[in-house]
C-alpha cells in the first residue's frame, strides 16, 4: 500500500519519525515554518538512506491560510497516486498544527497525532467538505467572497453567482436530501424584519475556498 505523509515540523522531530515507523511513509511532505529548516534539512538526511523521498514547503504568512493552500494543491498534485493520506499533526508550533488539524477536516484526511508509546487517530471526519458542496454552492460561496463577504439580497446573489434565484434559496437552506451552505455553517443567514435577508459566508466558508 502506497502511503502518502504530511507533516508539520516543529521544535522537535522525534514525532514525525514515530508517525514513519508506525505508518510506513512511502513519501512524506513536510510544512515548517522559517525557524524550522534546520529540522527539515536534518530529516531529509536521516530518510534519505532509507529512501523515503522528501517534499519540503516553507509557511509564511497566515499558517491557516497558507497550509490550506498547501494542502489543497499537494492534493490535486499527488492525492490519487496514493492509497491513503495521513496528516501528523504532533510537530509544529500549536497554530501550525491547528492549521493542519483544519486543512485535514476541511479534506477528510486522516490526521494522527502522536506519543512515545505509538501513534493515535485524531476525530476528524471521514469524508471532506468538498464531498458535499456542489458546484453551484461553490459558485455561491465564492460569489459571497467576491462581493466582501455578504449581501443584502438574493438579487445580487443571483447576478455574481449565476446561479438561478429559485435555486440560491435550495442550496443556502437545503432540502430534504441535501444539506444547505447554511446547514453545513459555511455561510450565517439574518432574517430581518419585513422580509429583510443578509447572507454572509463564514471563516469555515472561507477556509473552504482556499485552493479552489
């Protein structure tokens, strides 16, 4: 089985290494931030007589942001040519690691954490968002974020989307057999007085974006 790791890197690497010796890496992809590159360049010489191939990414910036970045594009880039994706989040400053803890549950990547006696499977669910959001609901998402995050109206909604005024309303509230954008908390809906409505799409809403 071809396993694909990626892990943040911190102040030490003796839990990236527990998490290769519990789950045999056949290619591991680390996150570090600028204070850390003498850790990666220390594991890159340890792995590289067992021949684990390295991939390295310097974080700067938003850790959030950018490791959703990141994440996304080493999954378009190298997803399929694995049979599983682990995410070992025990390395790293706590906002690194919370950053790949958010990147692994807006994926539905397995994140594992770790201790001196082994390795354990972080809650994250087994299915990611991009499962369940549907086209015209990322249309509706990064119209949201292209007007500054909000609107006042369905109208202009519809015109930035081009999405169906019929159907904006489905895909915010949901249905019977599908969860709406509200439903799923990526976009906050305030029903006013007088048929007042305000759409506004959420930091997880946001989040989801990142990389597509």
């Amino acid at each position: 089985m071809r396993v694909l790791q990626i892990a943040t890197v911190g102040e030490d690497i003796t839990p990236i290494l527990v998490g290769i010796r519990e789950l045999p890496a056949s290619k591991l992809v680390l996150l570090y931030t600028p204070d850390a590159e003498p850790l990666v360049k220390d594991l890159r010489e340890r792995l590289a007589s067992v021949l684990i191939p390295v991939d390295a990414h310097l974080v700067r910036g938003d850790p959030v942001v950018r490791v959703m970045e990141l994440v996304a594009s080493i999954l378009r880039e190298e997803g399929l040519k694995y049979d599983e994706v682990f995410f070992n989040v025990s390395s790293g400053s706590k906002m690194l690691s919370c950053a790949g803890l958010s990147a692994a549950f807006v994926n539905g990547i397995k994140a594992i954490g770790t201790t001196d006696d082994g390795i354990f499977h972080l809650p994250v669910l087994k299915f990611s968002y991009s499962e369940l959001i549907s086209e015209p609901k990322l249309k509706i998402l990064r119209a949201l974020r292209d007007l500054g995050g909000s609107v006042e109206s369905l109208a202009s909604l519809e015109e930035q989307a081009g999405v169906d005024k019929s159907l904006l309303s489905y895909h915010i509230r949901g249905g019977r057999e599908s969860k709406g954008l509200e439903d799923l908390g990526l976009v906050k809906v305030d029903r006013g007085e007088y048929g007042k409505l305000s759409i506004e799409v959420t930091e997880l809403g946001r989040l989801v974006l990142v990389g597509r």
